[in-house]
C-alpha cells in the first residue's frame, strides 16, 4: 500500500508533522451502478483537491485536530471493474487498515462500496451499529436486477445477521422497502426526514450509547439546495448545523470506528460542493478522535 505525500494527500498539509497516522483516506471512485446522474468517481479526486482550502484550525474543538490524530491518504490505485471484485477489493484495503488499528475513512464512489468496506468491521467487532445518513433507504434486495446496486447497499450490510442501523434524512423509500422496513423492525430505526422537528436526538443518544459505530454518508442526505452535486438529489433534507450536531452525539456516546463518504458527483466550476463534502470529512475525522473512549 502506497501513500501520497502529505502535501498531495487530504488536506495537503506539509510534511514536518510527523505523528504516526491513526487515519487513512482511501480514494475509492466505484461507479458501477449509478441510475440517474454519473460522476462518482470522480468525488474522491475533487474531494482531496477541495481539501486543501478547508481551515485546519476547528472552532468547535479549538485546535488543529489533524496535529493529534495523524492522517494519511492511499495513493489512487485501479478499481476492479466487476462489482463483486471491486467489492473484495475495498474489504481487503480496510482490513489490512484495521489489523494495523487505523481508522479508514472511504471516500466514494458510489453507495454500493459500503457494503464491502463494512465487512472486516463486521469481522472484527462481530456487533456493528451503522450510522446511515442519506434520502433512500438503500433497502431494495436489488436494483435494475442488481443485488449490489447502490440503491441495495443498506440491504447488503444488512444481510450480515451483527449489524443494525440508524438512519438519518430518509425521504425517498418503495414500498418493498417498506414492507422490508415492518418485518426488521427491531434492527432499524428510521429519523425521517419529513420529522426532522420531531426528532428526540435525546433517543438516538441512547440507542446509540457505547456501541462501535461504521458512519456512511450519503452527500444526498442532505438537501438538495445544499448538495445538488450528487446522482440522486432530493429536496427537502438535512441542513449543515443538524447534520454536524448528530455526528458530535454520535462521536460523545458511541465509539465511530470507521467511515465513508459516497455519492459526490462533481459539477464544473461549482467547487463549494466538494469544499462541502471535504469538510464533512474533517468534521467526522475530528469528533471521531475527539471523544474517543478507546482505540480501535
């Protein structure tokens, strides 16, 4: 496994902060099963570049979290064109980052990576609680006759029997998906975009309370206005100050092990979107470490 320099890695930091890395960014730019807008694969490339205009200093935490944490960026490397192949291959990645004890933090690509990068967590932790921010479901068993489609990738985390979940910002869902919903009910908990002001984040902050977390986020989760950069962009979802506030409650009671961030389809000359996605990476990054209980 090869790194970037830290001038050419996220945030492009220099080279004489030589803290040994707790984290990894690997650049995963999947895009096999898109079904409306392209593009994905070019979010992790854009994602980085953006990177290096977001502010190192956090005025929440008041430091430079980058300095304690340590983070390092995988030099880019061929995806496998089959799915199932690409899927191996980001479950190798994170499990060769795990049993080093560093904390992978994906940058996608499309949705459908989650369900291999989630899988040596599985292995490792046996009990997974994913962190699921996004406006579908992802709970199809298939899409277009794909069963790995990014449109079933909450659906294949959830065929391993050690994972429940927590989803925010939902606002597009089928009826199959439903139907799938009622029958699970005791492994999935929905915080429905359409609710958002009913919301008891005191609930989620139990639910959540000392579990090992794997966060994926979905840039559509949030709305439209905000991120229209995305394959799949719907109005009506989360806004910056309530999304940052529920990854801060996840990070205080839970202990975030590892993350991704998909679905970033770049637009032409609208860098803001990916600068947006940049520093939402910074953010988990940030409070991931910031309230850690115990290391990975």
């Amino acid at each position: 496994m090869k790194y970037l320099s830290n001038k050419k890695g996220f945030l492009g930091t220099d080279n004489k902060n030589n803290i040994k890395e707790k984290v990894v960014v690997v650049p995963f730019g999947l895009e096999k099963t898109v079904s409306y807008g392209g593009g994905t694969n070019r979010g992790p490339k854009e994602i980085i570049k953006a990177s290096y205009q977001v502010e190192l200093f956090d005025e929440d935490l008041n430091k430079e979290p980058y300095k304690n944490i340590g983070i390092k960026t995988l030099q880019p490397f061929p995806i496998k064109k089959n799915i199932i192949d690409a899927l191996k291959q980001i479950e190798n990645i994170n499990k060769i980052l795990l049993d080093k004890n560093k904390f992978p933090l994906v940058l996608g690509g499309e949705h459908s990576l989650t369900p291999g990068a989630i899988k040596p967590f599985i292995r490792k932790f046996k009990k997974i609680c994913l962190l699921h921010f996004d406006a579908h479901a992802d709970l199809r068993n298939s899409y277009n006759g794909n069963k790995f489609s990014h449109a079933s990738a909450i659906r294949r985390c959830l065929d391993n029997p050690g994972v429940s979940l927590i989803s925010f910002g939902i606002r597009n869902i089928s009826s199959n998906e439903i139907h799938f919903l009622k029958k699970n009910k005791k492994r999935i908990k929905i915080f429905w975009a359409k609710d958002k002001k009913k919301w008891n984040l005191g609930e989620f902050k139990k639910m959540i309370k000392n579990k090992k977390v794997y966060l994926t986020f979905d840039v559509d989760g949030l709305d439209a206005s905000l991120m229209p950069a995305t394959g799949t962009p719907e109005p009506g979802g989360l806004f910056w100050d309530e999304t940052i506030n529920i990854i801060k409650i996840a990070a205080q009671s839970s202990n975030i092990v590892g993350a991704d961030v998909n679905e970033l389809s770049p637009i032409k000359g609208f860098d803001s979107y990916n600068f947006l996605a940049a520093k939402l990476v910074y953010k988990i990054i940030s409070y991931s470490f910031e309230f850690k209980k115990k290391t990975i």
